[in-house]
C-alpha cells in the first residue's frame, strides 16, 4: 500500500501484484518511484496450488450404434487430435482411461470445451502394450506342433511353462486340478529347495495328494498329433483389472533334448482362436421362423429374418476371418451343400450381409449338378446352416536343433600321444559358458583338434616360458598378465626380504616381436639387491590405467575357470620347483588432492625430500617420400642420468571432418631402461597430431610426468587444460586459441 501527501491531499492507492503461475512465489519486493513518496507492504498471500485438468473426449450421439472399444480403443495408445477451432487441442495425448463413450486423456497444457458439431480426426499412433482384442467375445492364442518337411512330429523339440497357467488336469479329472501356488518357480528365492526340486516333466500329474505340490506339476509340452500345447486368453479393451499399459508380451520357451547326434527340425504354429459359430435352421413349412440366406456369384451372403435388430457383427464376425459355411439339406436326401468346398476369407461384413473374397466359385448340390449362387428361399425343406470361424494361423515357425556329442577320434588320437584334453577341461575355455554345468562338445571337440597340431609348441617345451603362453593362449586366456616374483634383498629398503612382482611385458601379444629376459630385467633388478624367485602369478585388469572399468569377467568365471586354469598349469607344464601361487585382480585409479581453505588468510607449503629424474625429449622429422617421413624422438635428461626403468606412451591421431574430436591411429608403449633414440614413419595425412608422454618413478614410487601435444605438420605444441574447470573462468591461464582436453569418456579434442 502506498500513499502520496503534498501539502493540500492525502491520497491512498492499493498495488496488487498476482504470479501468472501458480509456481510463482515473490521473495523480495522494492518500489522505486521518487524520492518524496513512502510505501509499506500491507500483506502477503502465498498462493500454493495445483492444476486438476479433465481433458475429455466425448463420443457423438450420432455414433451410438457402436462403443469406443468397437473401435478398437484401449488405455495406452497414444492418439494425434486434429480439426479442432482451437489450437492448443490439435497435439497428441496419452489415453489413461476410458469409457464406452468417453476417452480420458493426458493433460498436455490448456484443453478448451469444444462445441459438438465439430469434426474431430483422430489418429493412432504406434504403440506397444500388451495384447489385448474385443471388448464382448473371449479371444485366443494357442500355440500347437504340425508335421515338419518330412511329415513327422519330432519329440526332441518343446515347449516348457514353469508359470502354472497351462496345466490341465488328466484326462479333465476335476479332482486333479492343480490348486498350488502360481508360478510354479519360487521368485523370492531362486536358491529355494522347492526350485531344485522343479524339473522337466512331460506328463500332467496323476496323484491326488499333489495337487498343490508346484514341484509335481507339468512343465513341458508337446500336444498329441498337432493339438494344442499352449493358450493364452486375451484380455478385453474393457478389462477392469488390465490399466497398466507397460508392454508385457505372451511369452513362450522352447526346450530342445535329444541323445542322438544330428539335426530336428519341428514346425510351430500360432492360431488365433475365436470360437464363434453362428447356426440354427431356415425358414420351412414345419418350421416358419423367418430365416432365408441368399448366396449369390459375387460372393454376398445375405440373411432375411423376423429378428429387428439383427447384426453379423454382434455375433463376431469381422473381416479377413476364415470361416466354412454348411447347409444340410433337412430332407429325406440330406444333401450338404458347400460341404468340401474349404474356407472362405471374409472381405467385409455389414449388419445382414457377409461378403468373401473371391466371388465366382463352383458350388456341388448333387453328383453331377454345379451352381455358383444358392438360395434357400422357397424351399419346402428346412436347411441346417453354420457359418464357424476357423483358426487364423499368424505364425508359421520353423525350428531347428542340433545335437553334437563327443568326437572320440580326437580323444584317441591325442591319447596315442601322451596327451589328453579331458571333459572337465572343458569349462576351463574362456569361450566356455559358466552358466552351462553340462560339457560344450562342439567347443571340446574344436579344442581337441586344436591341440592335436598345437601339442608339441607345449609339451616339447615343458618347464619353458614358451610352453606356459601357449598353453594360456590355448585356453583363450591371453588377455591376463603373467608375472615372477623377486625379492628385496637390500637390507637398507624398508621393503626387505618381500616379494614383489614384475611382468613379463606383452607377453601374451602376439603383434609384438619376441624377447629376452634381459629386456625386462635389466637395471635395478641385476643390481644384486634383488633375487629372482620360481614363484608366478597371473593378474587380471579390473581397470585400465586411468581408472576406467575395464572388468569383463564375472567372480563366477574368476573362481571358477582361472583356479581350474591355474592348477591344469601346475599339473601339467610348470616345473616341480616352480609354483603359480596366486591369481590377482588390479585396479587403478587417478590419484586426486582436494583442499578446502580460506585463501584470505592460509599460507600452504608443502615440502618433498623424495627426488625422481624427468625424461625430457626432442623429436626430428626427415622426408621419406611424398608425406611419409620418419619420425625420431630424441630423450634426454638435465642430469644425464637414465631411470632405472621408465615408460613411453606415443600416440598419433587424425582429426574428426565434422568436430575438433582426435580420432587415434598409431599406438606405442615403450618400457625402457636407457635413453637411445625411437624411430618409426608417420604419413602427415593421416598422423597430423601426436601424443608423447613420458613417465619416470624412483624407488619410493614417486613419479615425474612430462608430455606434449604437438602439431605434425606446423611442429606447434599445444597446452593440456583439464577438464574439471571451465578456461573463461581461469584468466591467468594464457592458453590463446592452442590447447586440448579429455571428455568424460577419454576421447581427446582440441581447440587449434
């Protein structure tokens, strides 16, 4: 409330202020008109509240005649509404209820009333739900086995439901039916002892005592000579208890078994099911009910009856049904008409008319007599008539299986000599599958064969480095790291008298050109201050060096197949005096400082007596020919002294056409005990930038990196600005329009 006084009026105004929204709140208020005036807040309503929107379709009064399940409406579609004078309704809605006359749908912002002489289009969009049909009849889908290529049933391949919702008592023996608890399969415990005991059985139960034992029921399927194995009743537009439109779809599983070795083959076919038969008798004199059907060349079927509301389509009948027509003549001949003539597809349906496909068709009355149109129209004999909707085939399924067992040729041949790949060792395959306790003979046998060309890289070899990397690769296993340990022999270190590993680098890499012991070895370990022990170790990555998960194997697969992995090594190819002690996981991660202090007052200073020798290079580059040059880095220390041991990281890139992202091409990792020169060639067209990273560590673990991002072409470097901060925000960072970071996932862009 503000008020303004001069020396002759009082005048009092009132300022309302409302939020558009009702999300809107007013925390501060300040009023600024002049320096003469004086306002004071008289009160504050804080308005909290939420928007209940009724957006509704509603059906004319001119479509009574058939609901909007008739149409084929249900909860979870989503819908397009166009045609309407006001704007903000033509968009698209979800329908989360429905009526026989009314569509309830999402709220999607303002919905305005719309007058009923308007014509509305609505559209159906796709969409995924669970199936439903119908909204007056019991619709099903039913699963059965038809004679395969060879005209056989085949018994190796079936269906199996732990659900329960299949079972079926013998021979409809009320007092058999199953009454346990459903599914079968306890879900709140997969361990349970009532899981180990359900097992594949192909016969419904035929005790009394069991019938709510889930553990004695049916589990597997196959239907007797084509009948049906598996149904599942579909739920109606209408259905009160089916709101949830989350798709969840009818879900079957095939099991396969056979002894024998070979190939099964089996046909599956999936029926729509609608049990709808519509008979009764015609119109004679015995029997004067009104009921005549004319049949005509252009395959109408029209019905005249006394009934006033008469519809094909409240009996079921819809289009592209198939469907056999009989009418029995009630005479002393009993002649049937269309009797072998087959199924008809329906093409359109109209309350007394059913028209098929394919008009003109020859129909037989007796022997010799042919028509293609009939009539029971002035017949003194009533006519038994049916019209039945047969089952509708929506799949047709080919299966097939394969039954491989053990090759004892490969196993007898490697017996002769001396050498044996047992069943068991079986699951020691990385391809093996943990999940499988039964023995893989298609891997088995494949492994066999292998080793029969393979046997003597390892066993003439026994007791080698040779016959340990091609036994892992064997397995499939060339993705670990094997190491030796050594021994802290100097009295000085803390770490004296403890093992400690070293690998043998790029061991298992086969793009690598072989080594000596003396390429890894050399330097600090033949000081005399550390001892080569017999003793191994086999290491697995959980990640990569820059902390990024990397683990690909399961704990099962890590107990199971590397412990068997590692005692088949033992048992056959290490020494006696040498043993494989330990199995190890590693992970690394990016070591972090954080600090959290008042830079107003806090003086910080950090002291290290601990000293370690940075690698420094320079790099030359000479014409090959064309754009191939050769590319030399040069490495250097301030001291001239070489680490005992340190590493090299060179990696070249090309650049994205269509961002600054760095797309890599040539890889080098170096692990170096000197300082001597590394060369290679590089084509400018594809190698423009490289990555040279170098790496040094002192015997405490202390670290000295020293990188550079460098231009091929122009020998510019570049600046590395981590990604944890925002470079506008850092202004003594003099960086200009050169530099590169890392994103989230390690790929590398750059600003040039």
């Amino acid at each position: 409330m503000g008020n303004w006084w001069d020396n002759y009026y009082k005048f009092w105004y009132t300022l309302i202020i409302n939020g558009d929204y009702p999300n809107v709140s007013v925390r501060t208020l300040n009023v600024k008109t002049n320096i003469y005036s004086e306002y004071k807040i008289i009160s504050e309503t804080d308005n909290k509240s939420i928007i209940i929107s009724g957006n509704e379709l509603e059906m004319s009064p001119t479509l009574a005649n058939n609901t909007l399940f008739d149409y084929g409406f249900s909860t979870g579609m989503i819908i397009n509404v166009t045609g309407s004078t006001n704007k903000e309704n033509n968009k698209s809605y979800n329908i989360i209820g429905m009526t026989e006359t009314i569509l309830e749908l999402s709220y999607q912002g303002l919905f305005y009333n719309e007058p009923g002489n308007n014509l509305l289009s609505i559209d159906v969009e796709r969409f995924l739900r669970k199936p439903r049909e119908s909204a007056n009849k019991d619709i099903y889908y039913k699963w059965r086995f038809v004679p395969n290529s060879e005209g056989e049933f085949s018994d190796n391949i079936f269906f199996y439901d732990i659900t329960g919702e299949h079972l079926k008592p013998h021979e409809n023996i009320e007092d058999l039916t199953y009454t346990g608890p459903k599914p079968l399969w306890d879900t709140s415990d997969v361990c349970s002892e009532r899981n180990k005991e359900i097992i594949l059985r192909d016969q419904p139960n035929t005790n009394k005592d069991w019938v709510n034992d889930p553990t004695k029921q049916q589990t597997v399927f196959k239907g007797d000579d084509g009948d049906y194995c598996l149904e599942f009743l579909l739920d109606e537009y209408d259905s009160e208890d089916e709101y949830d439109f989350t798709p969840e779809p009818l879900q079957v599983f095939l099991g396969f078994k056979s002894k024998n070795e070979g190939v099964s083959q089996s046909r599956i076919v999936l029926d729509k099911i609608e049990n709808i038969v519509f008979s009764g008798y015609t119109n004679s004199l015995d029997n004067p009910n009104g009921v005549e059907f004319n049949f005509d060349e252009n395959g109408n079927l029209s019905i005249t009856t006394n009934e006033h509301n008469f519809n094909f389509n409240t009996y079921g009948f819809e289009t592209q049904q198939p469907v056999t027509i009989d009418f029995i003549d009630q005479s002393k001949t009993g002649t049937t008409i269309f009797e072998n003539y087959g199924t008809m597809v329906i093409e359109s349906v109209s309350s007394k008319n059913i028209k098929f496909y394919d008009g003109v068709r020859n129909f037989q009355y007796f022997d010799d007599v042919y028509f293609n149109s009939f009539t029971t129209t002035g017949k003194s004999d009533s006519f038994y008539y049916e019209i039945k909707v047969k089952p509708n085939p929506y799949l047709y399924l080919d299966v097939y299986g394969e039954t491989e067992i053990e090759d004892e040729r490969f196993k007898i041949v490697l017996n002769n000599v001396g050498v044996q790949v047992y069943e068991d060792d079986e699951h020691i395959f990385k391809e093996s599958d943990i999940q499988e306790h039964g023995i893989d003979y298609k891997l088995l046998n494949a492994k066999r064969k292998e080793m029969l060309s393979m046997y003597p890289e390892i066993y003439n070899y026994i007791g080698s480095y040779k016959a340990v990397i091609n036994s892992i690769n064997f397995f499939g296993w060339n993705d670990l790291q094997l190491n030796e340990y050594y021994k802290n022999l100097d009295p000085n270190s803390p770490l004296y008298q403890k093992l400690f590993k070293v690998e043998i680098p790029d061991i298992f890499d086969n793009t690598v050109p072989g080594w000596t012991p003396n390429d890894y070895i050399k330097g600090k370990y033949q000081t005399g201050k550390f001892k080569k022990t017999n003793l191994f170790n086999l290491t697995y990555k959980i990640t990569d060096e820059e902390g990024n998960n990397v683990l690909i194997y399961s704990l099962e697969e890590i107990q199971t197949k590397l412990s068997k992995l590692k005692r088949w090594l033992k048992r056959n190819v290490l020494p006696l005096s040498t043993n494989l002690i330990d199995i190890t996981g590693v992970a690394e991660s990016v070591s972090q400082n954080y600090q959290n202090y008042d830079v107003s007052n806090q003086i910080k200073k950090i002291y290290c007596t601990s000293e370690t020798t940075a690698v420094n290079f320079v790099y030359t580059e000479t014409l090959n020919f064309a754009d191939n040059y050769l590319f030399e880095v040069e490495f250097y220390t301030r001291t001239g002294i070489s680490p005992s041991g340190w590493t090299c990281k060179i990696q070249t890139f090309s650049k994205a056409t269509d961002s600054n992202r760095l797309i890599p091409q040539k890889y080098f990792k170096l692990m170096k005990n000197d300082l001597s020169n590394f060369s290679f060639n590089i084509d400018k067209n594809v190698d423009e930038y490289m990555y040279i990273e170098t790496m040094s560590y002192n015997e405490n673990g202390v670290g000295q990196k020293y990188n550079k991002m460098i231009n091929t072409s122009t020998s510019k470097n570049y600046l590395l600005v981590n990604n944890r901060f925002h470079i506008p925000d850092y202004q003594y960072l003099n960086v200009g329009d050169s530099y590169y970071w890392f994103d989230s996932e390690g790929h590398i862009y750059f600003q040039d």
